[in-house]
C-alpha cells in the first residue's frame, strides 16, 4: 500500500477493496521517510508475542500519537514524522533474520551478505562479508562471485545464493544507488522481505521511469525543511529542462535576493553576501544556467520577484536584486535577459512600491546586448538599474549595492 500520513487515511484506506487485508491481520507500521535504524529508534510498531492484537485501530493510534510529537533520533536529527507504512507482521524467529545490502561506487558496487541480521547488524559486523563487484562483470561472474562467497552460517544457501544474486542484478539493472534489505528471512512460502532502505538517482528518471512504475516521489532528509510551493515549482520546471533551475528560499524576510547564473557562482555570490553581511540578509539561494530557454528564465525569474515583492524590508531598507554569474561559455545572455526582463514588465509596480535597487553584472555571449536591453526597459520602467560587464570583478556588484 502507499504511505499514509495519519491513522484516518488508514481506516478510510482499510475501507476498500484493496485494503481489507488491514482489518485481517495483524500489522506493522513504521515511518517512510528518509533515515534507517527505526528499531533502535522505536519507532517500529508491531506485537512480537501476540501479534493478533496488533490491528487496525492500533496501528492507527500509534502512526496518530507518533505524528503528533518531535520526534528525535539517536543521530541527533528531529523534526516531525509525516509518512507512514502499514504491512502484515509475518512473524518469524529473530535468528533466521539475515542481511543483504549493494552500494554503488567508483570503479565497483559493493555488495554486503551476512547470515545474521536485524537491528543488531552494526554490532555484528565483522561477521559481514564483503564483495566488490566489477562494474563490467556479466551476469554469469557476478553470480560465480557471489556464490563462492557466501557468508558462514548461512543453513540453506542455495536459496541465500539464489537470493542474493537477484537481489544484486535488481540493484544493477533498476539503477540504484544504495539498496539494503535488513533483515529477511527464508520461508517454506519464500523469501519475506521484512524491511528496506533504497536510495535511486533522480537523473536515471528518463531512463527509469516505466520500470520504476512512474514517476518516483524524493522526500525530503528527515530534520530539514520541507519544500515550499515556489521551490516545487522550479524543482518541476528544472525537471522539463535540459537546463539548470536550482532555488531554495533561505529567509523569506531577506533583503538580498539573487538571479544567480551558474552553481559555483550562486555559491561565490551567496559566500560573499555571507561574509559582508551576515547570511540572515540572503533570502534565496539558487541558479539558473545551461544556456535555459527565454521562457525558462522568465518563469524563473516571476517566482524569484514574486516572492521578494510580498512585503517590504521589515527595517524599512531598499531591497537588493543581485543579477550575477561569471562570463559564459554558451549561454546566451541577451535571450536569458529577456526573459527577466519580461518579468520586470509584470512586477515593475510592485518593485517600485516595495522599493528595490538592482545590480547586474554578466559576461558571456550576446553579454553586450544583453546589458544594454536591461537597462533600457529596467530605466524604463523606473527601476534603479546599474550594469556591469566582465570588465567589473564578479562579486564587486555586492559591494557597490551594499554602500550605496
């Protein structure tokens, strides 16, 4: 079943025909979201010894009582649990639970196989066994690999190997990056897979997304801060693209905003609006680059104004629009440029009221005509303007905006 984020979308989901299995066994229910060892951290609910008493209305009052407080880990990282799994307890013997784990790496996959497993796997590791794989190795050497390094106290190992080399060619072949099942356990039904971590690449998505069954959701790491709408918007946009289009709002209430072009740029101007004034004053962090459409940019440039124009600075300060980048291979910047200017033309009004002061300064092909158009709608529309080129150091635009 699909996560659910409180113990009413679990009753209403064991009210149809897909889950009237909730109503019948007896359950398990933990968080799905982005951190492991949930049984160390207490936070997998089941009924060990009388599993028939683990039902519906008990796993939706933990998955309630648990959403409703902070939760911290043993790591140290605390926020607020928002997704939860539901599945059927298959009881079991705690000495029958084994590991399995695959890691990408640089020249190799790593795979991990250990008899024993279960919540104690990281004290007991010296009893893993580790492979490193040939990233050109074919189906029949992975599998005599493995096979011939099957890890002791195994009892069935046909069917641990058998297991294992499957597990290995789906971690392969659906490109992941991180794949970790602990434990599981050999059944006289089959293999029970009683928890998983797994971790994918989004930028396999294109070559992934019918064998992955659509079109994946990435959460957000446990403890930090859930995407707004604005940055979901970019975040959508930057998936359509071939281009880079990057934005995470840092301070709605900053005075410095930025159109950054380029991502070591964005980090040279975000580092150095941080060294002179303190990072409180930065209200977004982000790029656009890889030569994005005139479309792309104005879209990207609308969220950007649209927030920076909600409210005006709560010290009453003019706001600072820095529009900034090194000098360009190939994007050109007199197309990126009219597409910021078309979102000039929609938000001029609110600039002016709020009070906003803009610094530009690009390189890179078309740069001149780029600048020029800039400053000619931008005075226009009565917007204070200065442009700089190549010839100005490129983080020199923070300094004259920030002693004017």
């Amino acid at each position: 079943m699909a996560p659910v984020a409180d113990g009413d979308e679990l009753r209403v989901y064991a009210q149809s025909e897909e889950g009237a299995w909730l109503t019948q066994l007896p359950l398990v229910a933990k968080p799905d979201m982005v951190f492991g060892k949930r049984g160390l951290n207490g936070l997998v609910y089941y009924q060990d010894r009388q599993p028939g008493d683990v039902m519906l209305e008990q796993a939706a009052a933990w998955i309630d009582a648990k959403r409703s407080v902070r939760t911290t880990l043993l790591g140290g990282q605390s926020g607020m649990l928002s997704r939860f799994l539901v599945e059927p307890y298959h009881a079991h013997d705690k000495r029958q639970e084994h590991y399995i784990s695959a890691t990408m790496e640089d020249t190799w996959d790593v795979l991990c196989l250990s008899a024993h497993g279960g919540v104690d796997i990281e004290s007991n590791w010296s009893e893993v066994r580790r492979l490193e794989i040939p990233l050109g190795a074919d189906d029949t050497e992975v599998a005599a690999l493995i096979l011939a390094n099957l890890p002791p106290g195994v009892s069935e190992r046909e069917r641990y190997g058998e297991f294992a080399v499957g597990f290995y060619r789906l971690f392969r072949e659906l490109h992941f990056g991180y794949l970790e099942i602990n434990p599981f356990v050999l059944t006289p039904e089959g293999v029970q897979l009683l928890d998983m971590v797994a971790k994918v690449d989004d930028t396999a998505s294109h070559l992934m997304r019918n064998r992955w069954g659509g079109e994946l959701y990435f959460p957000t790491p446990f403890g930090m801060r859930a995407p707004g709408p604005e940055e979901r918007a970019i975040k959508a946009l930057d998936d359509k693209s071939g281009a880079s289009l990057k934005l995470t709002v840092l301070n709605p209430e900053g005075r410095i905003w930025s159109l950054v072009a380029g991502g070591g740029a964005s980090v040279v101007y975000a580092d150095t609006i941080a060294d002179m004034v303190g990072v409180e004053e930065l209200a977004n962090y982000g790029e656009y680059s890889g030569n994005p459409t005139t479309d792309e940019t104005h879209a990207y440039t609308r969220v950007v104004l649209d927030l920076m124009t909600r409210a005006p600075d709560p010290q009453g300060r003019t706001k600072i629009l820095l529009i900034g980048g090194a000098i360009a291979n190939f994007t050109d910047v007199a197309r990126t440029f009219t597409g910021i200017i078309r979102a000039f033309k929609e938000y001029h009004e609110r600039m002016r009221e709020i009070g906003v002061r803009i610094y530009v300064r690009r390189g890179g092909p078309n740069y001149e005509l780029g600048l020029r158009r800039i400053k000619t709608e931008a005075d226009r529309l009565g917007l204070p303007i200065q442009v700089y080129g190549p010839g100005t150091h490129m983080t020199d635009i923070v300094r004259l905006a920030l002693s004017a």
